[in-house]
C-alpha cells in the first residue's frame, strides 16, 4: 500500500526568517512547499487509482459478472448487532461540567455604529440630541473567503541597438498561462490527506467557500 510523505509546513519562526532575509528566501521557502504539494499530488493520484480498481473489483458478484455465486461470500449478511448497553446518564453536557461561552472582545476588528434615530417612547426625532452612552453586542464570525487573482505581466521590450526582443522574468513557480498559488495547492492537499476527504468533495469544498471557478 501507498504511503503518503508528510507534508511539512513552515513554522511561524520559519517564515519570520525568511521575512528577514528577503524576498528571494520567501519565495524558496514557497517553492520548497509547492515541491511538497506536487509530490502529495502525485501519490493521491496514484492511490486513487489504486483505490478505484480495488472497489471496481470488490463490487463484482455473481449477479453483475461471471463470477460463481460462492464467491459472494458475506456480502449479504446482517449487520451485527452492538452489545454495548445504553448509557444511563442524559444526554447533553454532564452536572458539574464547566460551560464553555464566547467572551466579548476588546479589540474587535470592525464596529458598526447603529444610531438612535427616534426617541421610543413619544417618537421624537433624536438626531441633534447628544450621545450619553452605548449598549454593545458582539458578534464572532468567519470573513468571507474568496480566490484573489494575481496577473503577472512581463514586460516585453525590443531592444533599440540590435533589434532582439526580451521579455521581463516571471516569479519562481508561474509557469503556466493559468494556474493555482502555492496556498490552494497546499489545501488541497491539506484536506485528502490530513482529513481523508475524498478528491472530489475537496473540490466542492473550494467551489462553495472561496468562489472556486471551475
């Protein structure tokens, strides 16, 4: 069976490191992760075509090829039944369990000011009339995710004294007319083979959090 490598991500201390020496050691530091992805790529390649041949095989049976019926072994049997018996305390968390909450913020990222535009009680307008105080609610949530596109034009100049054309350097890693960064490839493989999740849900996980076009 396939072994997948361990995909090694750069620490904190790692990419503060590499900050420091520059943007040449960054974009290495990238590079060596791109390598690792690719390299995951390949053998979940090849392990889901390994895993497609097993499960075309184990899904024939003497109905569907030429197999004989005694080959269906127990295919048909009934699940077995757990012996474990119920659990006498209640679902839902335990007496004497500390609760966990959210606590307020005190630095949160965005404050959105509601004013008091009318008084509720005589419907008086409030717009002139000077804020005493401010009741506060907070609420926790994910930013939206979206895929940011980078273009990478490289300049393309004739040269005044010999006629040649040249064209400007792209970065280390863009290679292609169109392509993933290093971060998408790193999360793609990220969820097949930390979280077993299969290729092609991984997909409709992009597709559905970060706007992914197909």
């Amino acid at each position: 069976m396939l072994h997948l490598m361990n995909l090694r991500m750069p620490t904190d201390q790692d990419i503060h490191i590499a900050f420091e020496k520059g943007e040449a050691t960054v974009r290495d530091l990238f590079r060596e992760v791109a390598v690792q992805v690719e390299e995951l790529a390949r053998q979940l390649a090849t392990q889901g075509e390994a895993l497609q041949a097993l499960q075309a095989r184990l899904a024939k049976t003497s109905r569907n090829s030429g197999k004989p019926p005694s080959s269906d072994g127990y295919s048909k049997a009934q699940r077995t039944q757990s012996l474990r018996q119920s659990g006498k305390k209640p679902n839902g968390g335990q007496p004497g369990h500390e609760g966990h909450t959210l606590h307020a913020s005190a630095h949160p990222e965005r404050t959105d000011m509601h004013a008091a535009v009318t008084c509720a009680h005589c419907q008086a307008p409030l717009a002139d009339t000077e804020v005493t105080g401010y009741e506060e609610r907070q609420v926790f949530d994910i930013p939206a995710m979206r895929i940011a596109v980078t273009a990478h034009r490289a300049e393309v100049k004739i040269c005044p004294h010999c006629g040649g054309k040249t064209t400007g350097a792209f970065p280390a890693g863009v290679t292609q007319a169109v392509q993933y960064g290093p971060t998408v490839k790193t999360w793609a493989a990220y969820f097949p083979n930390q979280h077993h999740i299969p290729v092609e849900r991984t997909a409709q996980i992009f597709e559905d959090l970060v706007a992914v076009n197909k």
